[in-house]
C-alpha cells in the first residue's frame, strides 16, 4: 500500500471513530431527551428541536459515507456498508414520523446500526 493509501486508511479510521463517537452522543441525546422530557417534563424545547435530528443526520451521512465509502472500496466488504446505510435510513424515518416515542425508536435503532457499520469498518483498517 503507497503513502496515499495510508493516509486514506489513517483518515477513515479517524471517520470511522468519529462516527462511534456521533452515534453514542446521538443515542445518549435520545435516551436523556426521553427521561428528561417524558419522566420529568424538562428540557422538551431545546432536546427535541427538529434542527439537532437534521444536523445530526447530515453529519452521520456525511461521515458514514465517506468513512464507510472509502472502506468499501479498500477492503471490498458490504457488510459495513449495509448496515450502517439501513441505519441511516431509520435515522431518516424517524425526521418522517415527527416527535414522539416512535422518532426515538427509529433514531436508537439508526444510530445503533450505524455506530455497528463503523466498528465492522474499523475491523478492517
């Protein structure tokens, strides 16, 4: 492998962690938004603002695909790539369904898969 393809590896690993890390905060995000907005009425304005879901969307997309595209291509495996792309699809589903019990459940199952599809990557730098 020439310098380049290590520094492709080298910046899709850090993508890769990158991702994990998006998904964890997107999946804490959730759980808290749930108790804190559902248990104890708090936070309901600010924790389900429609604008933290499309952000948080457009980064995972944008990252899942570039990290998870780039893999793809190297190490010529789509399981990474399937399963991270199903999980951005429940992450689009649940901007679909609007807020509520069920925009978290899509949004826990996306991010879920998604952070799965970078780890599966990462196996294969």
């Amino acid at each position: 492998m020439g310098c380049m393809g290590s520094i492709l590896t080298r910046i899709r690993g850090r993508l890769d962690r990158v991702g994990v890390l998006l998904s964890c905060l997107c999946l804490i995000h959730c759980v808290l938004g749930l108790v804190l907005v559902a248990g104890l009425g708090l936070g309901a304005t600010f924790l389900l603002d429609p604008a933290i879901h499309r952000v948080g969307l457009l980064l995972a997309t944008i990252v899942a695909g570039v990290a998870i595209g780039i893999g793809a291509i190297r190490h010529r495996r789509a399981a990474p790539f399937v399963v991270a792309m199903t999980g951005l699809s429940f992450m689009g589903g649940a901007l679909a369904v609007g807020h509520g019990y069920e925009e978290a459940v899509f949004t826990i199952i996306g991010v879920i898969l998604v952070a799965t599809g970078h780890v599966l990557n990462l196996r294969k730098l």
